[in-house]
C-alpha cells in the first residue's frame, strides 16, 4: 500500500509561499515568492529511493510524501490507508474473478491538468 501511495503520488503538486528568504540548493528563494512542490519528484528521488520509478510492492515502506510533510500533512491519511487497507481485500475475496473490463492501457486517467490523480472511469467485468 505505502509503495503504491509512493508511486502513483494522488497529489500532484503544492503551491507555497515563502515567508522568509530561504537558501536551498545553493539557491535563494526571496519572501514572497511562490514555490511549486512536486510531489511526483519527491516520490522519484533517486537520493531517497533505490530504483524509484520501478514500482516494487517489496519496497520498504516510509519515506514518500503522498499525503504531504508536516503541518500540510492531510488530516485523512490515515482514514484513507485504512480503507485501502479493508476494501482491496475485501473487494478481492467478494469478487475473486474481477478483471478490468478492457486493456490496462485503455483504462481513461484524469487529464494531466486535474491537481489529484486518478482513473476517469475503470470498467470493471467479473464471472457471477
């Protein structure tokens, strides 16, 4: 669960703004100006994650930001891993033949402008 919140990174990104002059990176980021955070990046560093844009299920868990970092950490992360963690099995154990209904790359994502990743639709066939 951790590996795929880490790999697919729900929210894309983050605007902030400075509150004071921070030094980064050899760079100056002045008050005032606004910062875009990649959480896609953050999740594909090669300096945080061995192999990062292979998706490994064996990955050790931790690390990623898929819900944020500190104060702007999302208050319903946990409800969220929780869900994942009863419905997918729960789904798989009621319904053991579900299958995507078309081919994976079929499968229609929310346009790249939307700020939450995302199937648009997932079609979906089982044997009764």
């Amino acid at each position: 669960m951790e590996e795929l919140l880490r790999y697919l990174s729900v929210a894309k990104q983050f605007f902030r703004v400075a509150l004071e002059d921070v030094e980064l990176g050899g760079h100056t980021i002045k008050a005032g100006s606004t910062v875009i955070l990649s959480m896609s990046a953050a999740n594909r560093d090669p300096d945080r994650f061995t192999d990062p844009h292979k998706l490994d299920l064996h990955r050790q868990k931790g690390g990623h930001l898929a819900f944020g970092h500190g104060i702007h950490q999302c208050l319903g992360q946990q409800l969220a891993r929780v869900e994942m963690r009863v419905a997918f099995p729960a789904l798989v154990n009621r319904f053991p033949t579900l299958r995507l209904a078309v081919p994976a790359d079929q499968v229609a994502l929310r346009p790249e402008t939307a700020d939450i990743y995302g199937v648009k639709s997932l079609p979906v066939t089982w044997d009764a």
